[in-house]
C-alpha cells in the first residue's frame, strides 16, 4: 500500500474463501497487525491500493461461471469501517467494472494518483478509463491496442507525473503511453524485454522508469526527451569562464540487473530516488542503486 508502514497480500485456498491480509506495522510501539478479510469473488490474480483512500482497493480475479468455465474480472472494494476480530468479514463491493467488452484476460486496475473517481483497466487488448464514483463503474474513454502480428497487453501503470495526463501500458515487448484527454499515443520506448509484467515510475525523476520481465532482468530506462526535468541543452560556465553543452539522456535502456528465474515485481524506494528493489519467481530478493554516473548526469 502507499502507507509506508502497510502491505496487503492475497492468499488462495483451494477448499475455501480466498483472503486478503492487511498488515500494519506501528512504528512507535514496534507492534504487527494483521487484519483478514474474505475474498469469495474468485482466485486473486492482482491486488492495487488507492494512494488517496486507504479504504478501497482493485482487485483482478479468476471467477468460475455457471457454465464451469472461467473468466477473468475487476472491482473495486472496501475495507469494512469497523472491524470485529472474532469474524473474518466479507470486502464490500464499491464498484463493479464491466471489463467483458474489452477483453476476456484482465492484466491489471490502476487507480489515478491525484482523482479518486478514476481508474485505469489493462485487458489483452484495451485500456478503459473508469469513473468508479458510483457502484457500477462507467467507461469513459476506450483506447485499442492495433498492430501487426496481434500484440498484447501485458500491465500497465499511471505516470505520475505530467499532472497524471498519461498512462502507460506494456505491449510485452515495448512501453507505449497514451495521453488519456485523447486517447492518443504520445510517446513509446521499443524493444525494452521479450515479456514486460510489471512498470514503475520514479517517484522524484519521471525520466527513470524501472521495468521486470521473464527475461530474468530488470531494466532503468530513460524517457528524457519528454521528461519535465528536461528542457533541452543547458550551458553551464566551467573554472575557465568557458562555455560546456550537457546533453540529455538518450531514450531507451540505461542499466539493468539479473535475476535467475523471471521477474514480475519491481518497487523503486519511496524515500530514496536512487534504490530500487526487484523479485524474481525463485524468491529471490535484490536490492539495487542507479549507478552513480547516471545519477550524476541526471542531477548535474
């Protein structure tokens, strides 16, 4: 969760309910926490919190229809507003996302940083803007992913920067974000893995994004040329009263670190702009800087 003492997780059970967990930790006491909630909608495939409302959270899950087939669906619950620790209660229904016209595999629900009436759905095929200020979430813009040989989409994430206008959404192989008052591409990065599952943007430094693939890697790559931090080339005097020209990062790859097994979570640190960490499906944990000549020729 954005709470920086909070995680919340799924856990699946073959013979029961599903659960999500809530763990709090409370710095001054040193205390742990844990709240438990039912999830009977289906098998939890992706859980996302709100940055504004603690409350409420998406989830994406593996539902069983009356035909005894599968389907893949998205919502948007609450966390009860009173908790009674003898029971395992139930999350309320906030809002119900009709994703079925768009695709039959949800990727992911993404909530916008800074509206708290608007989310983000990633299906195989489409991008659908939701206003989720009522029980039955409306569809306000449909973006369609087009090009040759059927590409998919994999995730996708909110920039939070550029006054949270752009969404981006990985095509397994490439990054392309769209400007969500047009619906229109405003810029991509090419090539970037052979299989995208999870995209991060720095919270200090929009030009750094941080993806995860099967590939094994984890890559910080650069969009600088339509970064807010960027405004072209900048003259700086050196001792010599001389003029030098600093040039902006190149789009694309910058630096990566590998795994052994495929990765599909990667968290830059919400306290430090230059440490990020990456997990990998064999459980490995690995902690990790920007090197520090790419940080220098960023902040310099």
């Amino acid at each position: 969760m954005d709470n920086d003492n909070s995680v919340i997780y799924g856990l699946e059970f073959q013979q029961a309910n599903n659960q999500i967990h809530l763990v709090e930790f409370n710095e001054e006491i040193s205390t742990i926490k844990t709240s438990v909630y039912h999830h009977s909608d289906g098998e939890i495939w992706k859980i996302t919190t709100s940055p504004i409302d603690s409350s409420k959270l998406a989830t994406c899950y593996n539902s069983v229809t009356n035909e005894s087939s599968c389907t893949m669906k998205s919502a948007i619950l609450k966390l009860p507003e009173t908790e009674n620790p003898a029971n395992i209660e139930n999350l309320e229904m906030a809002t119900k996302l009709d994703t079925s016209p768009f695709g039959t595999e949800v990727r992911t629900t993404d909530f916008q940083p800074t509206d708290s009436n608007k989310a983000a759905s990633v299906t195989e095929s489409h991008i659908i803007l939701w206003d989720i200020s009522e029980s039955d979430g409306k569809s306000i813009l449909n973006i369609q992913l087009e090009g040759k040989n059927s590409p998919k989409f994999t995730t996708g994430r909110w920039n939070p920067h550029q006054n949270c206008n752009q969404f981006t959404a990985a095509t397994e192989t490439h990054l392309k974000t769209y400007d969500i008052r047009t619906g229109e591409l405003a810029w991509s990065i090419d090539g970037v893995h052979s299989q995208v599952w999870c995209v991060r943007f720095n919270h200090f430094h929009d030009q750094l994004i941080l993806t995860a693939s099967s590939d094994a890697r984890v890559l910080i790559s650069s969009a600088a040329s339509v970064s807010s931090e960027n405004t072209g080339e900048t003259c700086i005097v050196d001792e010599n009263d001389g003029l030098e020209t600093k040039q902006i990062l190149s789009d694309g790859p910058l630096q990566w670190c590998e795994h052994e097994d495929s990765v599909y979570c990667a968290e830059w640190s919400p306290a430090e702009p230059w440490v990020f960490a990456s997990l990998s499906y064999d459980g490995r944990l690995l902690i990790s800087r920007v090197k520090k000549s790419l940080k220098y020729q960023i902040m310099l």
